[in-house]
C-alpha cells in the first residue's frame, strides 16, 4: 500500500532544505536496518538545492559507504558536459561526499545510447533480483516535466516492455533534445519510497493532474511501494 503525503514549502530553497532533510532521514532508516541504503538521484534543475543541502549540513550524519547511488535517467552526453545530470549531482553533491566510487553507478552518456542502456540494465540487474517481487531503491528522486514526464519516459512515448530495466530515448520530447537513457517503471515501481520535486508556477497544472491520477501522464504511474511523497514550493502547489 503506498500513502501518498503532499507538503508544500515557500520556495525552492526551503524545498531543497526539506527534501534533504527526508533523503538523509530514509537513507539512515534503511541502513539501519538493512545494513545498506540505494537512492536513484534525479536529473533537472529542481534537486540542485536539495543536493547541495545534503553536502552542506548532512556531510557527517551518514556512513555515506554504505549507501549505493544511481541515476534515474541521463542525457546522452559525456559526464563533463553541462547537460549531464550526472554532472549537475556531483558536482552539487558527490564529489562533496566521502561516497566510494565504485558506489556511485553512473549512466555512461558518453557511449551509443543503446549500448548505455544496456550496460546499465546490466548494472542494476547485479544489485536488484529479477523477482518484480523484491524492492529495488529505497528512495526514489523524480522530478516532473510540465509534460508529465518522469526520468525520461515522455507521454505517447514507446513503451518499453515489462522485461527492460534501461532503455534508450532518442526523441526527447523537451529540451535539452540529447538522446536519453532512462530507467523503465518496470525498475522504478519497485522503489520503497518515490520523492517528487516539484518547483515553479509552470509546475501546478500537470502536479494537479497527476495528483488527481491521470493516466496520461508517466509521472502517474510511479508510486512507492511504502510511501510516495509530493515535495513542492507554493508556486506549484495546486489551488485548494
Ligand atoms: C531530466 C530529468 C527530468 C526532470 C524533469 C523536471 O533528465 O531532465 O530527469 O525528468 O526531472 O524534466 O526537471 P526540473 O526539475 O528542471 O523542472
């Protein structure tokens, strides 16, 4: 059963604060009482201040070793470039971490797209069972585009099928229009728990829509298996 909780704060900053705040709180949770915690890190602009919240004032609260990180979707671009999503989390947030690197699993943007994708379904398939059964992520990182998408499953979009865990996006629908790899719901619907990160005024319609289920919309059909919770500023905060 999957509650869902909407909390609303005034402004982007405030949201990252929170949101970090939560990150660290489940993170914590799972190492405790599992030995071990995965979180898989959204691309965008909105968790930047929730990133660099966590590197700033939870640097010494976690045993950050214990803790595995992933990418729910990348553009495929070299990790140097200024569109990558894993460059905007490291250099807000893991390079600022005493997290081995061989706990960080990076989307390799800079290889053929398919190939990328293929690498890393590999990649997850080592750390999660193949039973739809078993959790993947203890958290989950999504942000939403006005367009509903999550990751970078875009609406109208091929679906990929249930077997696929990483598949290649070559026609983004929004900017930046690089060619994608993004994790399927196949993989994403089995996270614990899923933290949208919603900011902005252009935000409150399609966070209306999605909290009202519309089937249209990808960000629609990711709930976390424990809890989904809705992280937003009073810009996106639908009316009443
Ligand atoms: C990406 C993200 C994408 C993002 C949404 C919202 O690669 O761009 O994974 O799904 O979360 O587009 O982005 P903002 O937070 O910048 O609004």
């Amino acid at each position: 059963m999957s509650y869902i909780y909407n909390l609303v704060y005034e402004d982007p900053e405030d949201l990252g604060t929170a949101a970090a705040n939560y990150m660290v709180e489940v993170l914590s949770d799972a190492v405790g009482a599992r030995g071990t915690a995965s979180i898989c890190l959204t691309g965008g602009s909105t968790p930047r201040f929730a990133y660099e919240a966590i590197a700033c004032h939870h640097r010494d609260e976690l045993t950050w070793s214990h803790v595995s990180f992933w990418f729910g979707d990348e553009r495929c671009v070299p990790p140097d470039h200024d569109d990558s999503n894993f460059r905007m989390a490291d250099a807000a947030m893991l390079s600022k971490l005493p997290v081995p690197l061989s706990n960080i699993h990076r989307i390799q943007g800079e290889q053929e797209p398919a190939s990328a994708a293929r690498s890393y379904d590999a990649e997850l398939r080592t750390q999660f069972s193949d039973s739809s059964h078993e959790p993947s992520f203890d958290l989950l990182l999504l942000g939403v585009g006005t367009d509903g998408h999550v990751a970078s499953l875009f609406p109208g979009a091929s679906s990929s099928s249930a077997a696929e865990w990483a598949v290649a996006e070559l026609k983004p629908h929004t900017e930046p229009k690089h060619p994608r790899v993004t994790l399927t719901p196949a993989i994403l619907r089995r996270a614990r728990r899923v933290v949208f990160l919603v900011s902005g005024i252009a935000k409150r319609e399609v966070t209306r829509r999605v909290l009202m289920d519309d089937a249209d919309l990808p960000a629609s059909s990711i709930k976390g298996r424990e809890q989904t919770l809705w992280l937003m500023d009073a810009d996106a905060a639908p009316a009443g």
